[in-house]
C-alpha cells in the first residue's frame, strides 16, 4: 500500500499541516494577535529631578524622577501604548509603621500623575493605594502587633484612591488584596465625585516568589517583616483565586487583573470565563528579571521569548498584559530599531 495513502487513512484525510504550510496562511488562521493597543507599562517613581536610576535586578527599567518620566511617558503615548502604571519609590524618611505619607495629597504619587496628566493627557494612568511603598516594614497594609488589620487599612486606602483620583488618576488598581477593598473604594470614589475613575482589582495576587526585583526597585526588599501570606493568595490555590475573584466583581470592579502571570494562565483563563469583565495580566519582576538574564547570558533569544510570552496572555484570555517590556514591544511592533 501506498505510504500516503495509509497517513490518509488513518488520518482520515486531515492533515493541520496544510495550514501552516506557509506565511499567508499562518497569517489567515492565526487566532491570537498582540497590538500596542494591549500594553500597560509600569513605571518607578524616585523624588528629585533629572534622575534616571537603572534598577540591578531589572536590566533596563529605571527610576526615574518626574521630570525623567514626563519625557519616557511621552514616547510610550508616541508609541501608541494607551496606559502607564505608577509605582513611587519615597524616602525612606517619609515611611512609617502606618503609611501616612499616602494621604499626603501632593506625595510623590501624586505629583506623578499630575505632571502626566498635564503633559500627556492622551494617555491612561494606573494607579496602586497599596501601603508598601509608604510604610516601614513593607507590607501592603497597617501593621499592628504582628497583624496586619484589615477595616483600618481599608479605610486609609479608600482616602489614598480619593487623592489619587483628584491628583488625575484614571483607574484605581488597588493591590493589598484587604477584604472588602473593591466596594469601599467604589463607594469613597462616588462620594467624593469620582464616578468615572475606575477600579482594576488586583483580583488574583498570588504569595509569589516572582516579586523580588520588584521590591528592589520600591526599596522594601530589606524592610519587610515577616511574609505576605496572611493576605495574599497561596500559589496552591485556583478555586479560592476565582472566589476572591467574584468579591470583587460583586462589590464592582470593572476590571480584573492576575499577578503573576506566565505561571499563572490557568487563573487567567477561569476568571474571564467565569465573568467575562477585561482580564488583565501583570508580568511581574521576576518573570521580565529571568527573560533579561537568560538573554543576556545568551540562553535564549530575548526578543522571541518577550513576544511570546505575551501572545500567550492573550491565548489565555487577557485583554491587556502590564509588562516592563512594553515600550520595547510596542516599538518592536511597530518595527522600529
């Protein structure tokens, strides 16, 4: 019997590879596509001017002061990249046990996002109420006696988001991950005129250990007591991620975000089937840190794996990726360098 015949048969005459046997049918049947349209790039804020500090354990991010970032801010809006996310990097002076320097209403933050809104108008800003860059031993929320306490850093965060939205901030993407967060942030939002300002909840945040860089860069690697596990979610659990999930949707959330995320596309997937709201991935220090090394030790080729780890947020459902690889994708899209 004829070898192709007998494929045929057992195949029954389907054969996948007739649809990849070249570029334009690639092109015609591929299912996913990554846009600039999808990118969020976030960015470190430090206090002073003229200052761009590169990061050690994230090759080719920055601090950078206001002004510094006004400039990168308007090139990722060049770029076509439609929103930033802010992280603010305070003196060390200016933190304490409780975080009281987020409900200065001209703290760094703040001024950030005034200075972009004015500057950059076209572009979105993404702001976190999370405690640990203000507070003096690096934990998200208010420490008391070895416990961080719920209500009351809900009530602080909720007066942060309120400053934060008077400053020009468009979405709140409260981090913390406290109880109850999501409709007491709606509710001092609306109060205080803010119906338009949206929330993007950290939904998912997972006790990862993919954050280390990341707090390198806000300097709260050598203040923090303890671990996160009280609050944040245990990577061995998929079914309590999607019921924290649905606190948020019911308590209004407009948006939904999983962090980390190349570890954690299963979560991705299961949140936006369950509710069908945007779905938003962070690709967090860790995972841009492990890209940038392997590249730069000439493991892996860089470019390749950075495009396609964020083709696969999109495969899993996201409708957005926040990545430190943003403005190199997007300029990479648009096939300039």
């Amino acid at each position: 019997m004829d070898k192709t015949h007998l494929v045929d048969e057992i195949t029954g005459h389907r054969r996948m590879r007739r649809n990849r046997k070249a570029d334009w049918t690639r092109r015609l049947v591929q299912e996913n596509r990554l846009t600039v349209d999808d990118l969020i790039w976030p960015i470190f804020i430090v206090p002073g001017t003229g200052i761009v500090d590169p990061i050690a354990a994230m090759p080719g991010v920055n601090r950078m002061s206001v002004d510094k970032a006004v400039e990168a801010v308007k090139e990722a809006a060049d770029l076509g990249i439609p929103a930033i996310a802010t992280f603010p990097d305070i003196e060390m002076e200016l933190r304490d046990e409780t975080g009281s320097n987020s409900l200065v209403a001209n703290n760094l933050i703040n001024q950030a996002t005034a200075a972009f809104k004015k500057a950059v108008p076209n572009i979105g800003i993404i702001t976190d109420v999370a405690l640990d860059p203000f507070t003096s031993h690096g934990h998200d929320g208010i420490l008391r006696g070895g416990v961080i306490v719920n209500d009351e850093t809900v009530d602080q965060i909720v007066r942060a988001a309120v400053m934060q939205a008077d400053a020009g901030a468009d979405i709140i993407a409260p981090s913390e991950m406290m109880d109850g967060r999501i409709g007491a942030i709606r509710r001092g939002l609306d109060a205080a005129g803010h119906q338009d300002v949206g929330i993007m909840s950290y939904a998912t945040k997972f006790s990862s250990g993919f954050y280390g860089p990341y707090r390198e860069a806000i300097n709260t690697s050598g203040l923090l007591k303890g671990d996160k596990n009280s609050y944040y979610i245990s990577p061995a659990n998929g079914t309590e991620a999607v019921r924290d999930a649905a606190l948020d949707v019911e308590e209004g959330a407009d948006m939904l975000m999983v962090k980390p995320g190349i570890a954690y596309l299963d979560i991705c997937w299961r949140i936006k089937e369950a509710f069908g709201l945007p779905v938003f991935a962070y690709q967090v220090s860790g995972e841009y840190t492990q890209i940038k090394a392997a590249a730069m030790n000439g493991w892996i080729d860089g470019d390749r794996i950075m495009m396609e780890t964020l083709l696969c947020f999109k495969r899993a459902g996201c409708d957005g990726i926040l990545s430190y690889f943003a403005v190199d994708v997007a300029k990479k899209l648009a096939k300039i360098g």
